[in-house]
C-alpha cells in the first residue's frame, strides 16, 4: 500500500510539473541591504580622539536585475549592484565603493 501511495503521489507531482506554463519569460528584482566586517581599508582619526573606520565588507548595498527564462528548465539571472562604505570630516573623507555585475544561468 505503501508503495502504491508513494507511486500515485509521484505521477500526481509529475503532472503537475509539466503543467507549468511560462506566462512572462521576464521578471525583475531589487537588492537593498547594509552588512556588517570585513577588513579595515582605512581609518580618520578626529580632533577629539574618536575615529571612524571604512571596512571592505561594511556598508550600504543598492542593486536589481533581471530574470530570463528562456525554457522551462533554464534561465539566466543578471544582477548589477554598488556597496558603498564612508567616512567623513571637515578637511577629507575616506569612501570606499565596489560595482558588481553577476550572470548566473540556472538550469
């Protein structure tokens, strides 16, 4: 009986996985975050002894992207993001930013 279940239940998901229908080949995505370490890049000490650091992996993320299925069992995934990290006094600044681009194709 077990096994009997477990066979239905098979060809039930089967059927529904080929069922599927790809309405829209493109959908679209946003990225925002702020993380947390990496390494220590630079550092502004001020008149009053208080410092501000600007780390590699700290700092604000903005991104999007798209999705495109091209069937439907593969598609391509393309991102575009910045990270950017700052710190700021009356005579300088330090900032640090990166631009990311990201293809990731998944079958």
């Amino acid at each position: 009986m077990k096994k009997f279940s477990l066979a239905v239940l098979a060809a039930l998901s089967t059927t529904a996985y080929a069922s599927e229908d790809i309405t829209n080949p493109l959908s679209f995505s946003a990225t925002a975050g702020y993380t947390f370490g990496g390494d220590t890049l630079g550092t502004l000490v001020y008149e009053d002894d208080s410092d501000n650091s600007v780390k590699a992996g700290s700092g604000l993320i903005l991104g999007g992207g798209f999705n495109y299925a091209l069937s439907q069992t593969f598609d391509i995934r393309l991102n575009a993001s910045i990270h950017l990290d700052s710190a700021d006094a009356e005579n300088g600044d330090l900032t640090f930013s990166r631009f990311a681009w990201e293809a990731i194709p998944y079958y």
